[in-house]
C-alpha cells in the first residue's frame, strides 16, 4: 500500500491548522466567485431537509415538532394581539444536504493534520470542529456526469480521474486555488424516482483525490451520500477517498446536494456560498449551499 | 389603534404568494449587494450554537451528542482503515441565530397575505413556511446604535424611528428595493458581559415599521431576541412590530445576530448572503449569515 | 350504526372524572392481585427498548445517546476519584412497550367522559392526561390465543368474542370488577421470526369491547400494536375498539407487551403492576409491567 | 485512605454478574414484601416528569412534545370515526426520579464487578446496563430524616451512620437480605418551597455504606439527587457513596422520589416495585415506583 504520509497537505498551513484546504479560499477566490457572476440569480442547493430522507443507512431520519401552532388558539388559546408557531427539529448533522468537518474522519487514529482522534469525545469535537471552519465563498466549478452521454447518465458506477479530467477540459475553465468541484453523478436523482438506494451510489474514484488536490480545490461536493463511489469495494478501507483527499489534503466534503437545477442551467461556474453552523464541538453542519449564476 | 389593514403589502406580490417582502430581492438587487463588495473579505454573523444562549425564555437550549467518537476507538472499537464521528443536534429553530419563516407570526388568526393560521398544526407550516423562503443574496445596510455615543451604548432602550432615519442619513447610502437593514443594539455583547439578560434588550420601536417598509428593505436583522425593543410595553401585543412588519408588510426578520466584528469594519454596506434550511413545514430556521466587505 | 351514546361510562365515576375504569380497581382488586401470588417470582413485561421496533408506522423508532462515557475517559478526561457515564433517549411515548393515556383517543371531537379534543394542543393534555393515571396495582387474567390449536397460533386474524369467552371459561377463574386482561396473539413472536410486520397483526375483534367492559376489566393489553386487530377493515374507524372500548368505557389499554415468558408459565392469574411515568400533559408512557406469579 | 479493594462485593454472585445486590433479592424477599401489605393503598413515588425538574445541573430539562393533537382536528383534519393524539419525549435518563444502571458509576476505570469502563461508549453500556437488571418487587423499608426533630428537619446536612442505626432501630423491624432502603431527606420539599437548590442537598454520609450493605440491602432510594449528601466535600471523590456502595457493594440507587406521601402514612414497611425501562445499552432509568401499604 502507497506510503500516505509522503502525499499529504499536513503542516502546509502551519501546525496548529485546523482549517486544510479551506485556507485556500483568500479574497483572490472570493473575488474570483464574485467575477463569475452573470445574471445574478441565486440557485440553492439543498434537499428539502425532512424525514423522508435519503440518509446514510446508521443514520435516524430528521424529525421536527411544533412547540406552539396555529390548532392551539383554535382549540382554545388567546392571541394577545399577536400569536406564533414555534418548532424544534432532530437533525444528525450529516442527515440532509452537509458539509462534514475535518473532524469527522481519522485513520490510524490521526485526522488532518496530524489531530489524535481523541480530540474527539461524548462532548465533542476540540479540534477541527465545525465551528472552526468558518465562511466558504468562492468560486464553483461544476461538472455533470449524468448529462447526456456521461458515465453516469443510467447506472451507480465510479467516475475515473481520466473521466474527471476529460469533463474539466471541457469547461475551458482554469481551476485556480480556493476553487470548489461541485460533481453532479445522477444518484440523488435516481433516487428520487426509485432507482436507486441508499446501498450503492456512483462518485469518484478515489484515485481522483490527488487530481483534486493537485487543481487546488478547497472543498468538494456531489450530490450523492459520499462523494466518493460507494459503498467501497476495500474490505481494509470503507472511505478511501475520505481518508485521502479530507484527512490527508484537508480538503472539505459537501454531499447530498441537489444539483438539478444547476444540471439544468448549463453553467459550469458560478459564486459559490456556503455557510456551516458554528455547532460548538460540531463533526458537520446541514448546510443551504447557494450558487449565484 | 390605528386600522392596519389598509396598511399592509397583502396581495402586493400575488394572492398566493408565500415570501413577502423577500420578493423585492430581484437580480439588481443582488448585483447591488456583489458591488459592494471591496476587499473581499467573509464576516460569518452567527453566534456560537450550543447550550449556552442566549434564548429567548420559553425556549429549550440546543443540545448535541455525538452518536460515534473517538473515545469508541480509544475503548476498543476497531477502525478498517478508517474512523468517523458522527453527531445529532437538538434545536428550537429559533434557539441560535436565526430567521423567522413568516409563518411564525399571525394576528386576528391571520399571517402574512391573510393566511389563516389554522395552516399551521403539529404536521408543521403549510404556507410561509420556511421551505418557500429561498436564497438571500443582497445588499446589507448597516446602523450601528450601540457605537459612541449611540443611544444604546450603555443601555438597553428603544430606538425610535428618529434615531433610525439619523444613523441611515449619516451612512450617506441611498437604500433600495430589496435591501437588508442590520441593526446593531449592544445587547448581546451586555449579555455577553453579564450585563444584560433575555428579559429585556434593546431594539427598534415598534413605530419603525413604515419607515422600513417605505424604505424597501425585505428583511431587517439584530443582535437581540427580537429586532423589536423588548418586552412589549403594550398589554394588547407582546410583538406589536413582528405583527406590523413581519405579518402586514411581509418583511423577514433575523435575530440573534454577532455584529460586534461587523461594527469594527466601519463598513456601512456589504453583500449579505442567508441561507435558510429548507426545513419542511418549518417556521423558523437556524441561518450564519455572511456579510462580504 | 349503533347509538354509541348509551353504551359508555361517562359519569360513571363522576362527570370530573379523568381515569375511566381504572376507577374499578379498589384495594380489594389489589388484594385479589397479591392473593394470586404463588411462587414470587417476578416476570418483566416489556420488550427491549431500542430504534429497532417494533413500533406503529407513523411513529418514528427510540434513539438513545451517551453524554458521558468510558471512552472519553480513555481519551484523556480524568477521574476525580470517579467517572460516570450519562444518557438521553427520545422516545414516542407509544414507540415501545406503552400504556395509552384516555386523552390518547377521541370520536366526535369527544375523547373519555365527553372531555373535548380540544383539551390537547401543541402544549399536553390538560384532561385525561397520563398523569392522572397513577399507579395500577391489581389481578391480571392472562389468554393466550396463540398457544397450540390457538386461533392465533400460525396467522394474523381477528380474535371474536365467542373465542374470547371461550378461552376465559377454561381458566377457570372469575373474572371481578378492576381485574387486568392480558392477551397473547402471537404477532410480537411473528414479527421477531420476520413472519409478520407491523401492517397486520392479529388482535381482538372490536365486537369483544362489551363483554371486556362487563366482565369489569380495567385494562385490556396484547403482545400487539394495538389489541384491537389491525388494521381496521371499517373505512370509517380507523381503530373501532379504541372508541369502543378506551372511548366510550373507560378500559385503559397497554400494547406491544412481550408475553412469551407469561406463556410458558402456564398461568393464568398473577399480580399485575404497571407503573405510567407520570409525563405532564402526555398521552402516552412506556412501561415494563410486572407479573409476580 | 482505606484500601477498598477487599470491601467490596465483587464476585460474589458471579464473575459473570451485572446485577449486583440485586441478586438479593429473591422470592422469599419478593414475599417479605408482599407480607408487608396492609390496606392495599398503592402510592405512587415520582415527581412529574416534566421540564420543571429538580435535576442535577450538568443535565438539560427533560421536552415533551405532540406529534398529534386536538388542535390538528380544530383546524381542519378530518377525523375518521377516530381522533387521536400522539407524543414524544427527549429524556436524560437521570433528569426525573430514577434509577441508575451498574454501570453509570466506576472508579480506577472499573465499575460494579470489575468490568472496564470501555465497555461503556457512545453505542451505550454492553454491561451492567439498565437492560440487564430486571424487575424489582421487594419490601421497603422507610427511614424519615426530615420529619420532626430529625436532622434534616429544616437543614441540608449529612446523615451520618449513628443517625442512620437509631432511625433503623426505631422502626422495629429487622432489615433482612434482598430488603430496599428508602430514605427522606426534605431536600425536595425544601426545593419545592424554593428554600433549597440543585448546588447542595442533605443525604446519607458516605460512610453509610458498610452499614447499608451490611444490613442486606439491595438498593437504596432518596428524594434527593444522589442519595449520598452532596456536593461531596472531598476533593478526590466528587460521589465517594457511589463508589463504596453502587460500584464496590452492588448496590442500586434511585433518586429523586417523592416521600412526602410516605411520610404522612406513618408506615416504615411496605411492598415496594419498581420496573425499570429495558433501555439497550442505557445506564439509567426514569421509573415511578409503586410503594403498596
């Protein structure tokens, strides 16, 4: 097995870092982001956040409740000019569309940058938490694989790095560092029409990972549970690219977008803005990604 | 009392329609919000979401447990090449920083655009939930009122609708239709020093509503319980502005908010960036909104 | 249809009245329940407590969290002389083993001795609720329609009245007024082998709720979803016993019980306690009942 | 200090065991108690569980909310024949009156029998857990500290061992194998009157514990929040009583019950049953005891 620790980004932004390749975003991309903005108009990104799911199958479906409705001042209660709905959801951080922090993945023990995994506790994650991870604006790169003719038009299969290069040739586009890789491979979709389960899904291969991190991408996204292909097919490893692009490059996973629109738009670059919620101890965020086309 | 019912925007943006005042968010006033930005820097203007508050009173504090962590690993647990921590949160909507779907507040059994809050049950919002809400991509304007010598620097009182005409001429911006209003009222930052506590905090006089209407602004936000001074001196409305600008005018509210960093940028105007989870049936969502300068 | 209207209790223990037929048991049904005690030994009546069921369908399964554990010590908290592990669940009062609350339940808009629906909003049950329950302490009368030659022994059908007295007489026993009945149908055993799900299960017919009611039951309970069969064939009761029986006479009822050790026993009559947690406002509680033979 | 490694119950029942004294109590116990019933009046012996505790501070408030109401139906679901209301409730374990599992409690990383505290991770307890321990029905035996002229009558102090034997000596009656000791302090009187807080509460001295096992006794019970005084005034031992008597003796504590009832019936001995809920993996449980006079 290839020696990891060679082909890592651990200490590239100094020892204490607990942002990877977040850092990557300066003001340069920002701006970048904001550059590619042409008609203004804002696409969201995430699935209706309930409990019909899908979810990762060790996950519980979110669950909300209303702590005050309207049926409680028709069966009785007063309005005192004014009356409110109040509600409080259930949600497992990674039980909608996400963004997982650096915090959520270790191997032998250690997560990026070198953070021991118990840093991890019943009381939360003390280094590289959600909360750490700060504001993502920048610019989206967006490739389509369920497109017509693309490898994942039909079927939950992996999508190699030479089919990965091939789709970003075709954009003309020039990654630059800060960027984000936003895949679209059709599993979400499928899965809407009852074509597809939560077993098995298509995503990269995890030998994109160092493409990926060789382009300068901070953060990666796609609309299915992992990014990566899934399940995976390693009996010693059951996230490969989790633990080679986030764990090692530091660089950030979204997953369960929905990625339709953006299908639809025919645009492959756009301001991106992601916004986690600073959940102290937090190992991930549901998240509304936004992109501004 | 004045007859609110001839001044609301009821029926302004269609009889069917579901997001107020967010209707005046068009491409311009997007591409408004993208101009001003200069260095490109990301403020994220959430507080921290734990247990810790603040909150308003009738609310439960958010919780979070980990369903998978390190110390499994450290107790035995085996990794395949890979170890992960994973978690749940607990969350009144309205328990961190937050938006307010505009079905969270009704009068007379009416919400926004005559709604009958009988649309909203135990099975959660069936119309202006925050599912209909959308993006947020706009220009923000920012009044400071706990600055020297603001009103609210030292205290937590009322900021009537003078006061708030004042900071906005001293701003020099012209505002327009689909801005956002952030009001700075020093509330948090006394809770944060003990000085203050959720019983009472400063905020815009009820009587501020028509200016803010009239203004065009589609959402207005603070760091305080309410944006509205609270508690209500009136015996008849607890909210008296939610009722008069969230559910007449159908202007979106933000609580909760950090602004101390935004207050230290000296800057007035920024591209402001929420994103709502899309919670099904909703009234409320927890939001980190991000002001790029 | 039957004037359901003369075929109830209410009033029976007077018009304030929220505990229905758990009135019947007296100190003399809990002296009858301890003069049934022979060996002493005691039987737990519950099902293991977990997110995997069984439970009714729109119900979503118990999650249960750790807020203190082994494995934060072994990753570093130190012991003041003692450690200690810490846990929450979320239970749906009626998502395991459980005794429905008389506010559980209503027809007409009418729940347990004509108190209104209305008295159950967002905020609890103000009448009828699980906390007026208190404590049952009494004779339980076991059936088992799922023994050798059982109606019940290999499939999933309605239990009739007739079978019901039938099985009653071989007991040998007389029931008395705040006596338990327990019935065995054998679904809990089917679905554990995956013969059986929780969209059938074999249960009472609803025509037995007269003579449970005159036979002077205080509470009725199967090894089922819902002691009555399900689902109901009437298009226009959804749970006809419920009204019948819980609605109209005041017979509490407990479900999903595991009866298999009860079964082996070979006995018929025991001492019965079933302690409800005493949820404000609940409609419902789990229980582990005990049989003391 | 005192090496305890030589008083403690280990291996006594078993080096199997996960019951600890429980296994004391037996059939001639279960109908020591029952001999003890007189009048037949069954006492209920929990607080209402709700979100207006006590609870021990590092512990959040019990939620219950509907799932289904009353209020639903008023405002426009139709019922079937049949109306109904539904609940759930988000529960710490120990934030009502309950009963701690064997395994919330360990010293030097060992709990009850010598089982490592990493059998005990976010997955929950794999022994001594609260699935493991049964149905308790045994006789109790009352002792009142707070009625008057007793040592807590009006104060939160410790009961020391000598205070504890008079008290014992004056109910004539002979504690005997298996037997349940049930002790008022006033703490949660005193509480209710707002005279006392969750910060300090009267409770045995730690050095009860020899006697309490020495007298037989399987469990011991308080109104108060950890039935040993706290907080324990020793710097190296934040619940020196859990260690001496739940993690070397087996000996099972419940906490916060509600004696004021038992007190007013002047009895000292009575049939006590508490069930546990079978919780998998949990380290505790919410119960309302059931005391038969």
């Amino acid at each position: 097995m290839v020696d990891k620790v060679s082909r890592n980004n651990w200490g590239k932004w100094g020892e204490d870092d607990q942002r990877g390749a977040l850092n990557r975003i300066d003001v340069a991309a920002t701006k970048r982001g904001i550059a590619a903005v042409k008609a203004g108009h804002s696409l969201p990104l995430a699935i209706p956040l309930s409990s019909k799911g899908p979810i990762a199958g060790m996950r519980a479906n979110p669950q909300h409740f209303m702590t005050r409705d309207g049926g409680d001042y028709c069966a009785g209660l007063k309005e005192k000019g004014f009356g409110y709905a109040d509600d409080v959801v259930i949600l497992p951080t990674h039980g909608t569309t996400h963004i997982d922090a650096l915090a959520h993945v270790w191997s032998d023990g250690k997560m990026w940058n070198g953070y021991s995994c118990n840093q991890v506790t019943s009381r939360g994650a003390s280094k590289c938490s959600i909360e750490s991870m700060g504001p993502i604006v920048t610019r989206g790169i967006f490739l389509d694989f369920a497109g017509p003719d693309g490898p994942c038009e039909f079927e939950d299969v992996a999508i190699s790095v030479e089919q990965l290069q091939l789709a970003y040739e075709r954009t003309e586009l020039q990654a630059e560092s800060g960027d984000a890789l936003i895949v679209r491979t059709g599993w979400l979709q499928r899965w809407r029409n009852g074509q597809a389960k939560e077993t098995l899904w298509a995503g990269l291969d995890p030998d994109c990972a160092d493409w990926i991190n060789e382009k300068g991408f901070a953060l990666v996204a796609a609309d299915n549970i992992a990014v990566e292909f899934g399940p995976s097919p390693l009996a010693c490893n059951a996230a490969p690219m989790h633990v080679a692009l986030m764990r090692n490059f530091g660089v950030v996973f979204m997953e369960l977008l929905d990625l339709e629109a953006l299908a639809i738009s025919a645009r492959h670059d756009f301001l991106l803005m992601v916004s986690p919620l600073p959940i102290v101890g937090g190992v991930g965020s549901p998240v509304n990604p936004i992109a501004v086309l």
